[in-house]
C-alpha cells in the first residue's frame, strides 16, 4: 500500500513538473526557432543579391559556337594577340567603370616610369584631398596624411590594394590636380582608340560623365599588358603591406586559376561589380571584361566562364612558316630582277577549333629599287570559309641595289618594247 501511494505520488510530481518546465520536444523547437531566426539576415542577403541579378545577357557577336550568356549589363572576350573580339554583349555601350579606372592611372604612371619622367624611388606627397579618412566606403592603401611614398609603392597601392588615395596622390604628383590628371588620362584613352571612354577622375568615384566601355577597357588592358611588361607582375601580386596593413588584391580569380595574372576589378553602386581579367594558356592570352553585375561572386564566375568558353573553343594557328618564302616579286631597275617576300615576324591567328585556314599571297606591283631588307612590299590574307580571318605583311627578304645608269637605259628600253 505504501509503495502504491509512493507510485502515485511520482506520476503526480511528473506531471506537475512537465507543467512548469518545456520538454526535449520544445526545448529544441526554441532551439530551432532561435537557430532559423540568427540565418534569416544570411538568407534574406542571398534573395536579395539573387533579386538584384540581372537576366542573362546573350552574346551579340561570337566567333565560335555556344558562346555563354551572362547576367551583367555588358561583357566581352579578346584575343589578345590580334586584338580581335571573340564574343561581346554591349561591348560599346558607355558604363560607369567604377575602379577599373585605375588601369589608365597605373598606365599612365607606367609609362612615366619607362619614360624616365618618373623615377621608382621619387616621393609622393599626400595632400589632405588625397587623405583617405579610413571609412568602409572607399578602398584606401592608408597613407598617412601629410606623408611621403615612393612611386613603387604608390603603383602597389594603385594596383593591388585599389587605392583611391594613392589614386588621388600620384594624379596632383604628376598633374597638380585629379583635374588635370583626368586631362591626361582622356588624351591617352584618345590615342589608344577607346572611343566610348571619358575619365573625370583617376579613381573611379561616382561621376555622371565618367564612363567606359567593355571593348575600351578591353584595348585598355592589352596596352597594358603590351606596353608595360616591366610592371605587368604586379597585378598578379596577391596582397601589398603598406603601414602595417596588409591587404589582399580583390580579384578572386588570381587564388584560384594559375593560367589569370590579372587585372583588375571595380565595384560602386551605380557600376555593380566589375572585373578585367586576363589569363595565359600554353600560347594563347585571353582578356575578359565584365561590367556591372550583382556580386563579387558573380563577377568571378562569370569571368571562369567567358574564359573557359574561349580557350575551349578556339587555337592558335600558323598559316605560314616564319622563315619561308611564300612569293617572288619583280622589282625594276635593280641588280637583281627579283626579291624574295616572307613574314618579317612570326604569324598566329586564334581561330575556332578545327578550323581550315587558307593563304592568299598580294605583292605590291611597281617595285623599283632600290629595295631594302624587310622593307614591307605586299601582305598575305588569310581566310577561313571564305571570310578574311587576319593578314600579315610581306617583307623583302634582302637587298635590291639600283642598278647603274647603262643597264638602267637598258631596262627602260626593254620596258618600252614590253620585254
């Protein structure tokens, strides 16, 4: 009897304490509420950067099959070789190019460098408008106010850490303000044909006259690439320390495909995110532009695509031999009654995968010497499907001297019979 009340009493208690306290099937319903409620501010930024995504974006030139369709508001792919564009969506359609301006600042200053204008080792001053205050709006290399860098550094900071103030620093070092920098910056876009490009500053902030294009920022990239072989590692530098601040380079690419040594990458709220990459596989170089869409990730993986679709679908191919002899041409008054025409430089075209290339050899009719070695005297086209693909000149392959004034008479008589 005892022991029964004993029994009752627990299942009493029980019930009573399962009352005021939760049981396991509540505690982790609470658990799971407050673990749902901490990645809801996680959740609603992915919807929000998916809502923000752009619709694909189809190719509107493309030299090879099944070019990729891309969610930004312009994209483009170049040969770098020939210059020549493989596949592009609104490739001259003028965009604010947020910080991908600082190509042409880097440019510009690399030039000054193999010019001897600037020196690697010339301080910089850093003014008060250059000053970067440190905020979280604006990329900053952190020159101290009032200090003093080298120009290295500054092209460093320019280039690897996206530096608005090492922007601003080198621009009143070179040209007294970001005014008459942008001067510069605009005559040099100019000479280099990019027709759809006007910089107001050298850093990219927000103005409504600052734009680019993806085909000039493309040209852009090459001059680069071309003109500045000295400083071209640097843009494939992964982080700079400067001030005892290090900082990691933003083009995400450069950590994860060895075949990408740079360039650049941009990003405001009115550009989106922007990125000009270019890679390097066996002997092929590709440049990739990608302009205003709606993340870093984005940016990245739209970029692995463009590239993986070019070195995919196209290869390198020589039509003609560098050291051959593809045409004799008739040269009047001269020793020799002919010269040789070849390649002065070896010749490659980047052609879909597959393709038959086939030659066409012009010389120029009307030579009279004296002809000089590697003087340009026709050219040779190539044709692929009966569409021109590339040409390349013809040089002479030696020496014509005149010939003197006895055989000269003789050669004009003969001319005049038609012999």
């Amino acid at each position: 009897m005892h022991s029964k009340n004993f029994s009752l009493l627990s299942v009493a208690l029980a019930i009573a304490v399962g009352a005021l306290v939760p049981g396991s099937g509540a505690l982790a319903a609470k658990h799971n509420k407050t673990k749902a409620t901490a990645s809801k501010p996680a959740a609603s930024k992915k919807v929000a950067v998916a809502a923000n995504a752009l619709p694909p974006l189809a190719a509107q030139v493309a030299l090879a099959a099944n070019p990729p369709a891309l969610p930004a508001k312009a994209w483009l792919l170049m040969d770098y070789d020939s210059g020549e564009v493989l596949a592009s969506a609104n490739a001259d359609e003028p965009l604010p190019p947020a910080s991908l301006t600082k190509m042409m600042t880097s440019y510009i200053v690399e030039q000054a460098l193999r010019s001897g204008k600037l020196k690697p080792t010339d301080l910089v001053t850093v003014s008060e408008n250059a000053w970067c205050r440190g905020t979280s709006a604006e990329s900053c290399m952190y020159l101290p106010l009032n200090s003093q860098a080298t120009v290295i550094d500054i092209l460093r900071g320019i280039i690897i850490q996206s530096g608005n103030d090492a922007s601003k620093a080198i621009a009143e070092h070179m040209a007294g303000s970001e005014a008459g920098f942008a001067k510069l910056m605009n005559a040099e876009a100019q000479r280099l044909g990019m027709t759809h490009t006007t910089f107001m500053n050298p850093t990219g902030l927000p103005d409504p006259a600052h734009k680019s294009s993806a085909r000039d920022l493309a040209i852009l990239a090459r001059a680069i690439i071309k003109d500045g072989a000295e400083y071209y590692p640097l843009y494939a530098e992964r982080e700079f320390k400067y001030n005892g601040i290090k900082q990691g380079n933003r083009n995400a690419l450069l950590y994860t495909d060895p075949s990408v040594d740079g360039l650049k990458t941009g990003h405001t709220q009115e550009a989106g995110f922007c990125l000009v990459t270019s890679a390097k596989r066996n002997d092929m170089r590709l440049i990739s532009v990608i302009l205003n869409t709606h993340s870093a990730q984005a940016r990245a993986d739209q970029s692995r695509t463009l590239l993986g679709w070019g070195f995919g679908s196209f290869e390198k191919a020589t039509p003609i031999a560098a050291n051959a002899v593809v045409g004799t041409a008739k040269v009047s008054f001269g020793k020799a009654d002919t010269v040789a025409a070849g390649l002065g430089t070896p010749w490659m075209l980047t052609v879909p995968r597959g393709t038959q290339v086939q030659t066409a050899v012009q010389l120029n009719p009307g030579l009279e010497a004296p002809v000089a070695k590697g003087a340009v005297i026709g050219k040779v086209v190539a044709t692929a499907n009966g569409k021109p693909v590339g040409e390349a000149p013809l040089v002479a392959q030696a020496d014509v001297e005149r010939s003197g004034l006895l055989l000269r008479g003789w050669q004009h008589l003969l001319k005049l019979i038609g012999q």
